[in-house]
C-alpha cells in the first residue's frame, strides 16, 4: 500500500486565467519592448519599468500587479489591464514517503483559449545538500524511448518559455521560496545549510528540451539571470536524448551543465532504447559531447544510464562505456529502472548495479547509483506522464490558420 501523501489544493487552485498576455517569459528587453508597443508606458521609461517589473516577477514572486508598490498607480492600472501573471493551476499535488513532491500543473493558451488546456508533471526532491526541481520542457515527446513512461505520451505541444518558467515560480511559491514566503509543515522541504527551497534545477522532466530549444533557452537564461531568480548556471542541468546539433549552441548560448541520456554502449542496442539514436548515432553524440562549450574536469558532462535487468548491465558493457566516454570530462549516473504499468523492463539486482559501477569507478569516472526517489508517485525517473492528448485534426488546423 502506498504511503504516498495526496494533497488537496481545491482551495490553491487559481481560476482558469484571463486572456489577456502573459509577461511572463519575456527578457528584460522584450518587457521593455511590450509595454511601450501597448502603450503602457513611454519609450522613455520603458526600460526603467521593465526593470522594476523584472524584480517584482522574478526576486519578490509578485503575482499582483497592485502589490508593485514602486509603480505608480495609473501604470499598475494600465498593466492590471493589459496584462496578466498568471501562473499554471494546480491539478494535483502529491507528497512521497521520502519527501518528494509532485505536481500536476494545467496550462491554458491565452493566445489561442479554443484549444484545450494541457498538463505537464513537475518534481521537486529535497536533499541534505540541496533541493532540485525537475522542469518539463514538453507536454509528452516525441521520442518513444522504450523504457520511459512518458515516451509512451505522443507529443501534445512544445511549452512556452513562460509556461516552463511557470512551473519553477509556482514550486518556489507553494515551498515558500520568495521572500516572507511560508513554507508547507510536512517536513523536509528545506535542505541543511540552505537557504532556499529549490537550489538546483534540471530540464529532465517531460519532454526533449533541446526539440523546444528557443523556449528553453529563454527561460534558462531568465532563471540563471543574476538580478532575477539568480540561480547559478552550475546548478542548471539540461538533458537531452542526443539532438546532435543543438549541442554545441546549448554550451555557448546557454552555458549550463549538460547531461546526455545514454543507456546503451552500442548502436544496435541504443536504437532500440533510445530511438533518436538512428538519426543521430553514437559516433556522432560523442564527437559532440567532446566539443562541448566549457568542457572540463570542473565543469563533466553527466552521462545517465538506466540499468535495465539483461539488457545493458554486464561487465563487457560496463567495460565498453569505459572505452567510449575515454578524454570526455564526464560523471556516469546509473539509474535503476523505475518500472512502470505496462513497461517491458526489469531493474538491475543490485549486486549487479554495484558490479558495474565498480568497472566504471576503479577506471576513473565517478559512478553513483542513483536513489529511487519518489517511486510511490510515479515522481522518480522515465515515470513522469500527462492524460494531455494530441489537439484533434480540426484544433490543428483552426491553429495553422491563425
């Protein structure tokens, strides 16, 4: 039976949002631009406004325009008018037995309110050290991995760089992370030597960040801005499947760390697991990785690699990983496998696991086993999925036409 704690946020839920724009999402400049192209402001002081709009959104969590105390008050009417905050509603939230918290976020489109509304999952994993925010960059995917629950989720929707951003401000807002925020009293929501909530974000929920790449860059570089949420490029992770050429411009654009969704140390094996793997081969994948932007023993590329019962867990495989990762800076994850309804796989016996990661250590790459978090939510790894369907053929069409 699980233990799993189910929260009741009826009364957190926001209403359905307005359809007026968001500003969410927008760079500094673009606020600037968006206020004076709707006559909100003057040219003259649109850069001045941007800016304190910029610190109300991103360092106070401000949701209310009235609460901008530094505006004046004919121009926070102007915004309350034109604009909105809004935030994504929250559907559902569930705590796990280890203190990993899930949510399941809804979205509304305010340029297109005939479309239906999508769901994405968002974690979030307290730690002694830190705490960690699992962000979707898509509502489902397109890739089809085979051991990944939401692989089997077809592609709804790239998100927004606002509605990405969104899931990170309202985690920050139900733990309590803006200043004079209170925090939720069911424990281990705050990392030892912390001061804030949520100190490390990685794009590995939902989705191929680098098949959204201009929206995810935009909301990476507005989450590791220094005068906003502030949160240190070194503590931002992207993770792809291997989109080959988006590589390179993911280091020199947006200089996070880059994590690489491995799991098999031979074509044959990969294409199977991580079909991408046909377009963009091994070879390929790991010239890339070795001309990453900022590559070195201080700033490693984490290579994850789910531990499938008899599929890629034996010495010769450990021992081949070894040989394909050599002069590449790189930590090497091992991730049991999280299993799932209706999932064709088996997690590797742990002797097995430790075998492995002994090959690997004792030839110089740091190889922790990762710890199953959140298995009872299906919050852990490859467990991540939405009931979001595909828009029908007439959505589709009625969106091409605007």
């Amino acid at each position: 039976m699980s233990l799993a704690l189910n929260i009741d946020h009826s009364s957190a839920v926001r209403p359905a949002p307005t359809m007026r724009p968001s500003l969410i999402g927008l760079s500094k400049a673009g606020l600037a631009e968006t206020l004076v192209s709707h006559e909100v402001v003057s040219e003259k002081e649109g850069r001045m406004r941007a800016s304190q709009l910029w610190n109300w959104l991103y360092v106070n969590g401000v949701t209310d325009f009235e609460r901008m105390t530094n505006v004046a008050k004919p121009v926070r009417q102007k915004l309350s008018d034109t604009f909105n905050l809004d935030r994504p509603e929250i559907v559902s939230e569930q705590v796990s037995v280890d203190g990993t918290r899930k949510w399941l976020f809804r979205f509304r489109d305010p340029a297109n309110p005939h479309l239906p509304a999508v769901e994405v999952e968002t974690v979030y994993i307290p730690e002694s050290d830190r705490g960690t925010l699992c962000v979707s960059s898509q509502v489902g995917c397109t890739l089809t991995c085979s051991f990944c629950h939401t692989g089997t989720q077809k592609l709804v929707r790239n998100l927004s760089a606002g509605e990405i951003l969104g899931q990170i401000l309202m985690a920050r807002e139900r733990l309590g992370d803006f200043p004079g925020g209170s925090r939720p009293d069911d424990g281990g929501l705050v990392p030892g030597g912390e001061t804030r909530a949520i100190t490390n974000i990685v794009m590995m929920g939902m989705g191929e960040p680098l098949y959204n790449y201009e929206n995810v860059k935009q909301a990476l570089l507005i989450a590791s801005a220094g005068d906003g949420m502030s949160i240190s490029k070194r503590r931002i992770t992207l993770s792809t499947s291997g989109v080959v050429p988006y590589i390179e411009p993911t280091g020199r654009e947006i200089d996070v760390m880059l994590a690489i969704s491995l799991h098999a140390v031979r074509d044959d094996l990969r294409d199977v697991l991580v079909p991408i793997n046909k377009k963009w081969p091994l070879k390929e994948l790991l010239e890339a990785c070795k001309n990453y932007p900022g590559l070195s023993n201080a700033r490693r590329i984490t290579f994850e690699y789910v531990m499938l019962d008899g599929i890629n867990d034996s010495d010769a495989e450990a021992r081949e990983l070894v040989r394909l990762l050599a002069g590449i800076p790189a930590k090497i994850n091992l991730i049991p496998f999280n299993p799932w309804p209706g999932s064709n796989y088996g997690t590797s016996p742990s002797n097995r696991i430790e075998r492995f990661a002994d090959i690997v250590n004792k030839a110089g790459y740091a190889s922790p086993v990762r710890t199953p978090r959140g298995r009872d939510i299906f919050a852990a790894c490859g467990q991540l999925k939405s009931e979001s369907e595909r828009l029908s053929r007439k959505d589709r069409d009625a969106l091409l036409t605007l």
